[in-house]
C-alpha cells in the first residue's frame, strides 16, 4: 500500500465519524491517528485528556455528548428523517426530546440551506455554548419546503456523560527544543475538507520532513483538537512549552478548487511568512497572500498569536469563500479524494517552507570594502546581461516571477543585504526574489572562500517587526 493509500484509508475510517468537540467518536479518531503514527512514524505520538468542567482561561471543557438515536415523524406517522440519512442530522450538543410539535414550532428548530436545498447544514453553534438549553436539527431544504400542515413528533436520544474531552499530538524530536507547531481542528463530523483534510496535510508535511532520514534542527508537534477551544486549552495547560515556540503553521480546507490563501502572522513578517511566499512563488501555482484574518479559514491560529504569547501563527488554507459546500453533508470523502492533487499542493508548500526554516542560517560577512567577485581566487561573479547597453539573454537569470534578471543585479541584491548586522537566507530569498536553493547555494560559495560564515538563525521575525493592523 503506497502512502498515500495508507491515509486515504485513516481518513474513510475517520471522516464519517460524529466528531464534536467531545464524544465518543472524537476519542476513536484519536486512537485510530495515534495506532496510525506508531505503526507508519518514528516519532511519539500521545492522546491528552482534559476533565469535563475544567476551566482554561475561561474556556469550559464541554462534557462528552453522544447521540444516540434521531427520528422525526410526520403527521402521517411516517418516519421522514432519522440517524441513518446523515451524521449532520442533529445539530451538536442538542438536548434530547421525545416531544410532540406542530409544523410551525418544528421550524424553529430547523437549519437549512436554501441555496442546496440537498444537502444537511452543520449547526455548531452548541459545541461553544455547550452549557445552553435548546435543540436543533438539520433537514435538505427541499424536505423543508414539503412539510404537511400539522404535528411532528421528534425523538433525540443524546447522552451527556463527565468523560474528558481528548486532545492528540504527535511530536517529532528535533536537535534542539526549539518548536514548530501544526495544529488543525478534528472536530466537523462527517466532513472532510473542513478541517479533517489540514489535520492530515500537518502530519504529512512533518511525515516528509521526518523521510530525509536525518534529524530535524526543530522539534515538531502536531496537534489534532476540537476547533480553538482544543488548542486553548492545550497550550494554557502545557504553557512550559512557550519559550521554545517559535512559529505555528495552520492548515485548513485544503482540497476544493480554489486559490491557496496564506495569511501572514499578525507581526506580518515572520521568517515563516517569508518561507512561505517563497515556496508560493516556487510551486507555480495560484495563490493569495495578504494579513492575518483576511482569510478567516483556519481558526486556532488566535490561540497562539495572541495576548502574552506573541507566537507569529501563519495560516494556509484554500479561499473558503469559494468552497460551496462549506460545513455541509456534501463536504464528504469522495469529493476529497476527487481533489486529492490539491490537497498534494498544499502538502508539498508546508514541507517546502518548513526545509526552508530547517535550512535557514544567519549571514554575515566577513570582507569589508568592494570586492573583485570576477577573480579568479572567488569566481563568485553572476555575469552582467547588460553589456554596452546591449541586453545579452545568455546571462540572464530568472527569478521566482518567470521574469529575466541580470546576474549583476543580484549580486548588488546580496552585497547589499550583507551590509545589515542580522540577515537570513531566507529574508535574501525574499528581496532578491530568488529561490531559496539559489541563495542557499550562492551564500555557501561566499563562505567556501571565506567571505562570509553561516551560522544557525535564531530568530522569529524579519529585522523590522512591524504592529498587526486590524483592517
């Protein structure tokens, strides 16, 4: 079985699942990912528990719901909806009812979609407030159109229990404590793009960079958990982590047909933001940079870039604006695997940054004045394609943008950014609009011949951090 036939087959095993921020089913998915990881990687990999009821800054870790039963009866006595039509059937956390209702009253409880009227529409809304009264219930809006004039009768059998609500990480030890952070939200039951497909692109990005067979530079935890308040509780509770994070990379709704949108963190110039639009340009593909939270696709992001943590958190996801079938029963499994290829795109872009901040070395020179780069001591000359005012296509070299630049322009772009007291391969790559290999590859030949030295990068951001900017 290839690898990707090994995920594809978690993901039928999970997808279907009824995973809300608590239940049963969360805890299978969790088991099924950890059996996975111990028997296909070489790292550790651990399910938390945090007891129903505890307090995190606030937040209240839900207790366990599980849904055990549905049917809605029509006047007739004619059973028109129940547990086997569709996961999304009840929203979450609904309270359970055996109950008699009209028509009218029925609808209060109803969510649809007009604009697909065949699908089922996720109501989350109770997994946040968990500790509200009320119930809910999804139907097709074309089911809804058709409801008799008349009574209902509705039966939830929901069972709340004090179970502790699960959290997954997989961790990959690296030469040093310093920390990348992948989380990606399990919960959506019964979808798969949104989020179940970024759970699967961060552990496979980590899987890659795990392949090389060497030791990465960082360590790595993945993080699989209900939607924010997973993550919220995670960090608070493990806060002796924080000093060793250094970024977070956030994945979401990965496979649709749209553009890929990457947000940058909030400080807008992390060396994760600037790896990142690097390996964007590098993949030839479409795509969207802008702000945090322009693109609001991701969410557990705000755990970590946020108030006493400063943690810059880069997101990648596809335009969710353009998903159609965002949080319905029609985001399922075969639609994914349909658009496996993108999914791919978005894996390869998150295992290209992340080399990129593996390879990454501070720059410093070891010259000072003008240097005759054309001696044949250096040879580190990038030949000029402007000769008599005459352009030379021969010596023209083309940079992340398709266009064709002259070698000298290049080398003034290097020279120049040697004269700050702290710079990055990364950061060069970024300005002289190169790829990173090229820069990479031009810097250890400056130091082969002693002019400059590269040495481990120790740092979160650019040189200028610049204040987030609400839009």
């Amino acid at each position: 079985m290839t690898n990707k036939d090994k995920y594809l087959h978690l993901m039928s095993q999970i997808w279907g699942l009824n995973r809300v921020h608590n239940s049963d089913d969360t805890e299978l998915a969790c088991r099924l990912v950890k059996q996975f990881c111990d028997d296909n990687l070489t790292g550790t990999s651990q399910i938390y528990y945090y007891s129903a009821g505890e307090e995190y800054n606030y937040w209240v870790v839900p207790k366990r719901w599980n849904l055990l039963a549905y049917e809605l009866t029509d006047p007739d006595g004619k059973i028109i909806a129940s547990l086997d039509d569709s996961v999304l059937v009840v929203g979450s956390y609904s309270d359970p009812v055996d109950l008699t209702i009209s028509r009218e009253d029925l609808l209060e409880h109803i969510v649809s979609d007009p604009s697909l009227p065949d699908v089922y529409y996720f109501y989350f809304r109770k997994m946040y407030r968990h500790w509200e009264n009320g119930w809910h219930i999804s139907l097709p809006h074309k089911t809804v159109e058709n409801l008799k004039p008349g009574n209902y009768r509705v039966v939830i059998d929901a069972k709340v229990s004090a179970q502790p609500m699960p959290v997954f990480e997989y961790t990959l030890k690296g030469k040093t404590d310093k920390t990348i952070i992948l989380p990606a939200h399990l919960d959506h039951p019964g979808m798969v793009n949104d989020s179940l497909s970024g759970c699967f692109a961060a552990l496979q990005a980590v899987q890659r960079l795990e392949s090389s067979g060497e030791i990465p530079e960082y360590t790595y935890r993945v993080w699989w958990v209900p939607e924010i308040i997973g993550s919220a509780v995670h960090l608070k509770a493990n806060e002796y982590l924080l000093p060793n994070i250094y970024f977070t990379l956030n994945p979401n709704m990965t496979s649709h047909d749209a553009p890929i949108a990457m947000c940058k963190s909030k400080c807008g110039n992390s060396l994760l933001d600037l790896a990142l639009e690097v390996a964007l340009k590098q993949l030839k593909t479409a795509y969207v940079v802008a702000s945090a939270r322009t693109f609001p696709d991701c969410g557990d992001e705000i755990t970590f870039d946020t108030v006493g943590y400063n943690i810059p958190s880069s997101t990648v996801s596809r335009i969710g604006a353009q998903w159609t079938y965002y949080h319905t029963s029609f985001d399922d499994f075969d639609h994914f695997k349909a658009h496996y290829d993108n999914h791919e795109q978005v894996v390869n872009l998150m295992t290209i940054a992340l080399e990129m901040i593996e390879k990454n070395k501070k720059v410093e020179a070891k010259f000072s004045g003008n240097v005759c780069l054309s001696n044949p001591q250096l040879g580190l000359y990038l030949d000029n394609a402007n000769i008599n005012n005459i352009l030379r296509s021969e010596h023209l070299i083309q940079n992340l943008d398709g266009e064709s630049v002259s070698g000298r322009d290049i080398m003034e772009h290097f020279l120049t950014s040697l004269t700050e007291e702290d710079v990055s391969l990364i950061e060069i790559a970024f300005r002289c609009n190169l790829s990173f290999d090229f820069i990479s590859n031009y810097a250890q030949a400056f130091e082969e011949k002693g002019l400059v030295s590269l040495s481990p990068c120790d740092r979160r951001w650019g040189p200028t951090r610049r204040s987030f900017i609400i839009r």
